[in-house]
C-alpha cells in the first residue's frame, strides 16, 4: 500500500491516483480529528485540575472511640493494656489494619484512625510518654503531639 511518509499526490505504478488522493485526505483528517481529541482531553483535564485546585478540602471528622468502646479491650484491673492492642481495637472500629496505622500510607481514612489510636493511647496509658509511644506508631514523638492536638477534645488533658 502507501507508506506514511510517501507523498499521496505522487504517482505509483500500480495505483488509482484517485485512490492516492483520497488516502491524503482520510489521512489529514485522522490527524485533524486525533489533535482536537488530544486538545480536548487536555482543556477537560486542565479544568478538572483547576475544580480540585478550587474546591474546598473537605475533611472527615475525626471520630475519637468512646471510652467504653475501648474499655471492652481493657483486661481485669491490675494488669496493663499493651499499646498493641488498642491500636488493633481502634483499627477494627475505623475499619483498616493494624499495618496501615503503623504503616507509612497517608490516605485520609488511614490518617484518621491512626490519629484516633493515637489518642486512644494517650487516653489508656498515660504512664506511656510520647517517645514511648512514637516507637509504638514507628514516628517521631513530635508527630503524634501534633495528633493530640488535632483530636483534643474540651476538658481533656494533654
């Protein structure tokens, strides 16, 4: 047949020049219609791009477990609750694995449990100091400071 780059107005032996010219011309219009697609798909993904940039973020609110629900993990009195555990229990209430809260992913329902067991921590085991706890969640103390903070509820200490 014709070849790409091969002029379609040239003459070919064993070719309709009729035909040649009509090639041309589907060919200009693929590209005519491929570059209006393309031009297309970059204004709808600029647009799009510009909506998010936009929007206001809306976050979740970030549920702390009632004192009861982590009370049901807490073993008989004299015993203390592991760190581990409270995180397990906190994972299962928010739906996510123990992993993820100790795990490097950021998505916002990962962040908001493990803030969540952050304070569920603090709240349990207050003899824990924070770079004890840092070491639990695998952060830096600081990082779990700015969790308090964001979980901090009226009337609660820390």
């Amino acid at each position: 047949m014709l070849k790409e780059d091969a002029p379609a107005y040239q003459y070919r032996p064993g070719y309709n020049p009729q035909f040649l010219r009509r090639v041309k011309e589907k060919r200009a219009m693929e590209a005519r219609e491929r570059a209006a697609l393309e031009a297309r798909q970059a204004a709808e993904r600029r647009k799009r791009q510009e909506a998010e940039a936009m929007a206001p973020m809306s976050f979740r609110v970030i549920e702390i477990p009632s004192p009861s629900a982590i009370a049901d993990y807490v073993p008989p009195s004299g015993t203390v609750q592991p760190a581990q555990c409270i995180i397990r229990h906190v994972a299962s209430l928010y739906g996510v694995s123990y992993g993820d809260i100790i795990g490097p992913r950021r998505g916002r329902e990962i962040v908001a449990a493990r803030h969540a067991a952050v304070r569920a921590v603090a709240d349990a085991r207050p003899d824990m100091s924070l770079p004890m706890m840092g070491r639990v969640f695998k952060r830096d103390h600081t990082t779990l400071l700015s969790a308090l903070r964001k979980t901090k509820q009226e009337g609660q200490p820390r």
